[in-house]
C-alpha cells in the first residue's frame, strides 16, 4: 500500500510538472507586438521600496514616466496597470500589492468606471496570468471571468492555450524560463511620434450613470486604503478620446466629496501640463509618448511633493542603486527606439497584430 501511495504521488508530482513546462512552453510571451501581457508579473521582481502606486490602464502606464517621477522629485513609484485593465482588475492589483508593501498614495485612473461588466478574455489573461498566486488572485479571476471561461483554465494555463502548439515561434522557446524587462516599474515607453489628427465627435449618453459593479469596486478601493492609512487620488489622465462626459466628471467629484477624497481631471489642465499634441503622442492623441510622458510625471510629482510627505529617494543610497539601474534601462531603451526609428523610420518591434 505505501508503494502504490508513493507511486501515485510520483505520477502526480510528474504530471504537474511537465504541466508546468508545457504551459511556459505555450503560453503567450508577450515579448513582440503586444507586450503588456508581462506587466503583471514584472513588479514582483522589483526591489525598490514605493512609495506611490499608480493603479490603471494605458492611461497611466503609457501617459507616466516613472523615471521622471525618480530623476525630478525623488519619488520612488510603480504602475500596477495593464490594457484596459477594468476596476476590479485594478483593485485586486491594489490587493495584491498590499501583499508587499503599503504605499502612502495609491493614484486611481477613473476612466474604467464606464465599464461594468468583463469585457475580454484576452485582457483578462494579460492582467491575471502574471499575477502571483493567492487568495487575491483567486478572488479577482472570479470577479473577472467571462461566461465561457473556466478557473480551471488559469490553474492550468496549457488547458487554454494548447491550441498554441502548432504556432509556436522562436520566442515561445527563448523566452520559456526568463525574460527582458519591457517596462520600467511599469511604465511602457515609446518613442515614436505620431500627431494628433482629430477624433470621432463624442456619442449621445443613453445612461450617464456608472453601473452597481463598477462602484462597488471603487468603495472597496477606498475603504481598503483607508483601512491602511493611503491617501487615495482619483485621476482622469489628459487623454481627450475615449471621451470623458462631464456627467461622469460629476459622477466622480461628487463622489470623491462625499469621501474625503482628492480628484484631479487633467483634461481640464492639458495647456498648464504643456502637452503639445502634435509632438507628444506616438497615437494620434490616445497616449503619451515618452516626450509627453515625462511632462505629465513633472505635474503630478510636483503636486504629490507639494502635498504628501514623500521620500527624496535620490538621497538614499541603497535605493538610488536600484534607481540607477532602472535609470540606465530607461535610457538604453530610448536609445534603441530612437536608433530604430532613424533607420527604419518606425519602431519594429512594436504595433503588430500578432501576440508572441
């Protein structure tokens, strides 16, 4: 009986793990075209203490250069956030961080109110798969899962994405155990310049209310910084499209009224940020690029030194270290993009359809 118990515990312990490779081996690498799939799992690696959380979609994680933030005011900061990452993404990514660390402000990108039920399985995949196992993960795949999706698939990714097998590419095989960092605590640098050349005219609201679902994240969100003591700011990014009703900005200051909160619209404050528009986007106006991203990190760092009680990290040598390396993979990838882009007059690596 012991060897048969020893045995199939043998069969068990095999099965898993081939399992395991199998799923590093098919799984998405995010490593070409789009490549937010990895933003999840890099903050686990990184061991700077951070003092302000930005929590949200590409509004803050393509519009903020965290480096900037560091290099002007010392602010040692991460961008927990992925492409349209939904409000209950986002606060069980607070969650999450809690885990590690408590900040003392945690900045939330309101425009994923408008969402109040998931929306995408691929988007949810790109949020979650990175996220490190927990109650909090379990909660938030719960929380995040489309009608035909199954739990069972994220404990076993190589159940979803087997079909993968017969599309494999090089980076699946060079990316399988390791790979390269493609943000900055967070932060999604691009280089490339493309102007702003107008939008489509904002559509008639037939509800102008946000849904139960959304809002019931967003009291969660404030009762748990609360509940340790975190400044919590509420934050519209200076991005004009998808366009943000002035009866979802009354929304937000009513509530942010209602529970002592801070809410800033930098729509409203695009002129005094210095955003030009025709410089400062690599879209066509939907995000910043890292010209205009370091314009709008200067504005918010000068308004959280000016109101919280923040390190100057530059002045701590063991985290200015840290900071200085980050600070050399900041500029070697800004070197490289501007390299590509005099030769090839566009980024390569980037803007492709396929997920790799």
């Amino acid at each position: 009986m012991r060897r048969r118990i020893i045995a199939l515990i043998t069969v068990f312990l095999l099965t898993c793990a081939i399992l395991f490779v199998l799923a590093n081996l098919v799984m998405p690498k995010y490593m070409r075209g789009i490549i937010e799939g990895n933003l999840t799992a890099e903050y686990y690696d990184d061991k700077a203490p951070h003092e302000v959380l930005f929590i949200g979609d590409c509004e803050f994680y393509e519009n903020v250069s965290t480096v900037e933030l560091y290099r002007k005011y010392g602010i040692s900061s991460y961008i927990r956030g992925n492409s349209q990452q939904l409000i209950w993404h986002s606060y069980y990514m607070l969650e999450d961080a809690l885990r590690y660390e408590t900040p003392k402000v945690v900045l939330f990108n309101v425009l994923s109110l408008k969402y109040n039920e998931p929306k995408s399985e691929t988007y949810n995949r790109m949020a979650l798969d990175g996220m490190r196992w927990s109650k909090t993960k379990v909660d938030a795949i719960n929380a995040s899962m489309m009608e035909d999706e199954h739990f069972i698939e994220y404990v076993f990714p190589f159940l979803r994405f087997h079909s993968r097998w017969q599309e494999l590419k090089g980076t699946d095989f060079e990316y399988i155990w390791s790979k390269e960092p493609v943000s900055i605590n967070g932060y999604y640098l691009r280089a490339d310049i493309r102007p702003y050349d107008g939008f489509p005219e904002p559509k008639t609201l037939t509800d102008p209310s946000f849904g139960e679902n959304a809002m019931k994240y967003l009291k969660k969100m404030t009762e748990l910084c609360k509940s340790k003591g975190i400044s919590l700011v509420l934050v519209k990014s200076p991005i004009t499209y998808p366009y943000w009703y002035p009866e979802w900005d009354e929304q937000v200051r009513n509530y942010a009224q209602e529970n002592g909160l801070t809410y800033i619209n930098y729509v409203d404050k695009i002129d005094e940020i210095g955003l030009d528009m025709s410089h400062d986007t690599y879209d066509g106006g939907e995000h910043l690029n890292v010209y205009g991203a370091e314009k709008f990190a200067d504005t918010i760092g000068a308004y959280l030194k000016e109101n919280y009680e923040l390190t100057d990290y530059r002045e701590v040598p063991e985290v200015a270290a840290l900071w200085k390396e980050k600070e050399a993979l900041y500029d070697s990838i800004l070197k490289k993009q501007l390299e590509e882009i005099e030769k090839y007059g566009e980024l390569m690596s980037y803007g492709k359809n396929a997920i790799e």
